[in-house]
C-alpha cells in the first residue's frame, strides 16, 4: 500500500512529485506529504490528513525552486490517518527525513532501545523508529548514509520500500525494497523514484526496478550503483523500456476510472489474447505454457493461489480447467495457503494471480510453493512486477493500468488468459473434442464484441440502481461458472457503495441465506440460458414466494424468467464455460452506479488500497 515519489535532477521537483502522487493515490488516500530541499539549504515539509489534493492546498506555503523532493501518500498501518503521523518523517536531528511503503514489525522493541539512547517520538509509526535507527547507526558509527541505511535494514524485520535523504548530502537520495515495489526512472542527468512508473513515464521511457533487498545511492551526474542489502555484492542495472503510455493512466473523459476500465474491457480483453490465439488455425501460443508444457501435463494437480477479485478468477479457473483439461484444480486464498503447512510437492503446478503483480500474500505463498518443489506460473498485469520476477514462467494480462481500486477489467483479462491456458492443455491432453475445441476458440475470439453489447445495458443498469441505491443488504446468486462471478458481483458492491452483499451458490439458499428474504431484499440472480438454467428458475421461484426483489441477468430474448423478476438485464448469448466474461459486465455497471447515486468515492473506496503489498 502506499505511494512514494521522489526526484533528484535539474527540473523544479514540487510539481513532478505532486502529480506523482496523485497518479499513485490509488495506493493509499488517507494522509499525504511532501519534502523539498531548496538552493538555500532549507528542508522543507507539509503533510497532512486526507487526500492530495488537500497536501496541495496545505503546500503551497513551500512550493520553492527545489530540485530534490520526495512525497507520498499514505494507506495507515501504524498509526491514525492524522497530519502527525503521516509521512515524511524525519530524524531526531532534523537531518534525515524518510518515505516509507511496508510495515516494520519488529519495531517496538527498536523504539524501546532507541528510547533509552535518549531518541524521542512525536508520531506512532513505525516509519519514525526506522529513520532514527538509520540515524543512530550513522552517528555512532559515523557511515556515510547509504552505508547507515544498509546497517540499519539489516536489522530490521518487516516490508519496505523507502527513500532517504539527508540534508547533509543534498545531492543524493538512497532508496531500498524488500516486499515492496520500488522503480527508479532514467533520464537525462535526472532520475525518478516511484511506488510504480505512473508518476514519470512522460518524463522516461527508462525504468529500473529493484529487487527484494536491493538498495541504491541515487546521485546526480554519477552513475547509478545497486547494492544488495545483506552482503554489499554490486548488482547490475537492468534498464527496461516502459510500455504503459500517458494517455493509458488519465481518465479519457470519464468521469471515473473504474467507468473508463469497465468500457475498455472489449478493447483490453483483445489485447490479452492478440498474438496468442488463433482461431481459424486452431492454435493458440503462449510461450510460458510451451516452454513449461510438460510440467502442466504432468502435473497431479494445480493449485490457484490469489487474493480478492483474482481469486474469483482462480474459482471461475477451476471449472474452466476441470471441464477441459481433467485435471484436478484447488483455489486457495493465498492469505490462508501461507499461514498453514499445505502438502506441495514436484508434481504440483501453482498458478499465482495478481493484477499488480506485487500482492504481499501471493508472493510468500509463490516462496512457500517454490521452496516445496512444486513450478509456479504467475498470471499478473504489471511488466516487471515482483511476482512476474519471483515465479518459473507465467502470461501478462495486457490489461493496461488499472488505477480504479475496484478491479473490473482485471478481472475479465485474467479469465481470459486462464481459459487460454486451459484450451491449449486440452488440446495437448486431447481431452476436449476437436469440434469443441474449435468451437470455444471461435467463440473466445467474438467475446469482445459481446462484451461491448453488454455494455449497451448501462443506462438500464443506472435506472435500477437508481430503485435500489438505499439497501442495506444484497444477495447474488449464481450456479457453475457463474457462481464466482455472484462472489464477485457482490465484492464489487461490497467495496464501491459500502452495502453489505453476499455471494451465494444458488443452490445453497435454502441451507440458510432464504432466512434473510423478505420485500426489502434485493436478489441478483445470475441466469444465462447455458448451463444450470432450470434449476436457477426453481431457485427464483423460491425467492418469489418470499416477496424477495429479483433482479436478473439472463440471455436475450429469455421469457421464462422475465416473467419471474421484478427487473431483468438481457445480454448476448456464449457458451457455459466462457459466460463469466459476459455476465459479469452488467454487475459491474449496477455496483457503479449504485455507488455514485450513493455519493461514494468510486475510485478511491474508504479504507481500500489498490495494490495490498503489506500483510
């Protein structure tokens, strides 16, 4: 969670790093600050509780012609969103001031030593401990900073990505990671610092990102030197070449980015499978699955670990690869696979799914797998991302930014490289038909269009939230490959409008849930013509009897349920397997626009981050 920023070069740093944090406020939104050197040797710093835009009115006491800054906006583990606590923090001294994304844990008793070598604390963090380590391990062994920052991480447990500066070396900026993402931008005699590229890529096209325990002395007109933190072994910088374009991460006229990414799922979902798949030919190529074939087809079983809308991917997943490929198939939370001892072996394949690519649970659950034996293949979003460097091979969703903390195209985009994979096993395997395979191919290369149909029901969709903005409750009910997407129609109610919602089977209604129906309990029932479709009526039939408002997504033209339902979504008809793309789309659109009736942040819900990169 949180964002950093920071600058060194020839440019005035306050508007780089204001707009960084801005672009990074999806990390966390609860607090934000900012420091400047100036010419005059002055440190200057304004932070405050709230968003940026309040760090920006609160600043302009101290926007000056500084060329080195740092900033950053904070999602609170230690400590209550206040001005106190929010970040920079700077040493007893006043010398040494710190960003600082991660969570120290063994912070208490750091504090309690530094407390008895007379250092005091005005905030509650665990960042403030850390900048006084780094300083008192600088005086009393009088190291140059860098050397200081790697003394004192070494003693240190916990996640972090920072950025220090010492007003004693005014040209100069030491960085450092471990668990927590970290990229350094390359330009011309200037060098940027940020939680991910979106606060320089129209400044550089060049990034470095470092590496777990990886730290870097930032210096201008000298080159860039990374060390690693246990050993001071020199690493060599990797300079990649950004993909991601300015015009990705702005909202394009929407009033919401969570609205712009719903609309770009037609576009983004061509992109995931542009170059991979090959109807007419029958051919779908993904290199990470041709080069690592025979692990899949070996495997006793895959394991899915995720977190949050990836594992209702994963869940949509497992049907997916059971019906085409045979093979057995558990999803595990990957908050809960870590935590316990699970039985793993050579003969497992683990898929990791992360929009980010840097989720803390997933990527100690990636280590745990690896240090059993099993081959890990990540399925994320970010190029360069943690969990694309961490596993054995892996597939890159080519979603685009995702700046809307709801995730909605991540979603579709994850299925729709997870359905990939499982047609090219099955036709490894032979275990789906040749006309069936064929068929899916077929119809997986039309499901834009079908999507962008789906859309069309946006203004329907807004004219019922329009009836149900005021409920508290919400139940979503779906059967087969539509029960994760109920789990998942629910979250995105759940996190967007604050309305409490359950994802059911439907099936299981009666074993409890059909207790809280009455008239003011609104049902979404998810109810496409493929599939379990007769025993989903049966099922609305129930909540019928009970006065309970039924709201259903079913195929066009479908008159059976209609009937049934106080409101009905329709939208275009696809195979079982591959609905969860489709009928996704209208929750998607219902949850939005519940949520702005509502008057929620749509982007930025309360007490939500975008990328869970601590525990």
């Amino acid at each position: 969670m949180c964002g950093i920023v920071g600058y060194i070069g020839h440019r005035e740093a306050y508007p780089i790093v204001i707009k960084g944090l801005k672009r990074l406020e999806y990390r966390g939104y609860d607090s934000a600050g900012i420091m400047l050197f100036d010419k005059e040797g002055d440190l200057k710093i304004s932070k405050t509780k709230g968003k940026v835009a309040d760090l920006e009115e609160k600043s302009k006491e101290i926007i000056s012609a500084a060329t080195i800054g740092m900033g950053h906006t904070r999602w609170a583990t230690h400590g209550v969103p206040n001005d106190v606590n929010s970040h920079p923090h700077l040493s007893n001294s006043g010398n040494l001031a710190i960003i600082h994304n991660g969570i120290i844990e063994n912070y208490e008793p750091l504090k309690k030593e530094l407390i008895k070598r007379g250092y005091t604390f005005t905030s509650d963090t665990d960042t403030e401990v850390l900048v006084n380590l780094i300083e008192d391990v600088k005086k009393k062994d009088n190291l140059k900073l860098g050397k200081a920052v790697q003394v004192a991480l070494n003693q240190v447990v916990g996640a972090y990505a920072i950025c220090v500066f010492d007003r004693e070396k005014p040209d100069e900026i030491v960085v450092a990671r471990l668990g927590s993402p970290l990229a350094i931008g390359v330009g011309k005699d200037e060098f940027f610092i940020a939680s991910d590229a979106s606060p320089f890529i129209e400044y550089t096209s060049n990034a470095i990102y470092l590496e777990d325990e990886e730290m870097a002395v930032v210096r201008l007109h000298k080159p860039l030197k990374i060390r690693k933190i246990k050993d001071d072994s020199l690493v060599d910088p990797y300079i990649q070449e950004l993909k991601m374009n300015l015009e990705q991460i702005e909202k394009g006229g929407y009033e919401h980015f969570m609205l712009k990414e719903i609309y770009e799922q037609p576009n983004v979902i061509k992109d995931t499978y542009r170059g991979r798949l090959h109807a007419n030919e029958g051919i779908i190529q993904m290199a990470g699955v041709e080069d690592n074939l025979e692990k899949f087809l070996n495997a006793d079983r895959i394991l899915i670990v995720a977190c949050g809308t990836s594992w209702h991917a994963g869940l949509v997943a497992e049907y997916v690869f059971e019906e085409f490929t045979r093979i057995p198939v558990e999803v595990e939370y990957a908050s809960e696979f870590r935590y316990r001892n699970p039985i793993i072996s050579s003969k497992d394949v683990v898929v990791a799914i992360s929009q980010s690519g840097e989720t803390a649970d997933t990527l100690a659950a990636i280590k745990l797998a690896k240090e059993k034996g099993a081959f890990v293949f990540g399925v994320c979003n970010v190029v360069g991302s943690s969990i694309s460097r961490e596993t054995h091979a892996g597939a890159y969703t080519h979603a685009g930014p995702e700046i809307g903390v709801a995730s909605t195209k991540a979603f579709t985009t994850q299925i729709t490289v997870l359905t990939m994979i499982a047609l090219r096993l099955s036709k490894a395997k032979g275990t789906l038909s040749n006309s069936d395979y064929f068929r899916y191919l077929q119809e997986l290369e039309i499901i834009p269009e079908k999507v962008q149909e789906a859309l069309m029901t946006n203004e329907h969709a807004k004219e019922i939230a329009e009836k149900f903005k005021n409920s508290t409750n919400c139940l979503y009910l779906g059967r087969g490959y539509n029960f994760p997407v109920a789990l998942e129609g629910a979250l995105k109610l759940k996190e967007i409008s604050y309305i409490h919602a359950e994802g059911y089977p439907a099936a299981e209604m009666k074993h409890g849930p059909i207790a809280l129906i009455d008239e003011q309990m609104p049902v979404i029932v998810i109810a496409p013509k493929q599939g379990h479709y007769d025993k989903v009526v049966s099922n609305i039939q129930e909540i019928k009897s009970r006065s309970g408002k039924i709201i259903a997504i079913v195929t066009k033209g479908d008159t059976q349920v209609k009937e049934l339902s106080d409101h009905i979504i329709e939208i275009p008809e696809t195979s079982d397997a591959l609905s969860p793309l489709i009928t996704t789309i209208p929750l998607q659109l219902l949850s939005y626009h519940i949520a702005v009736l509502r008057g929620c942040n749509v982007d930025q819900p309360r007490n939500l981050a975008k990328s869970v990169t601590v525990e």
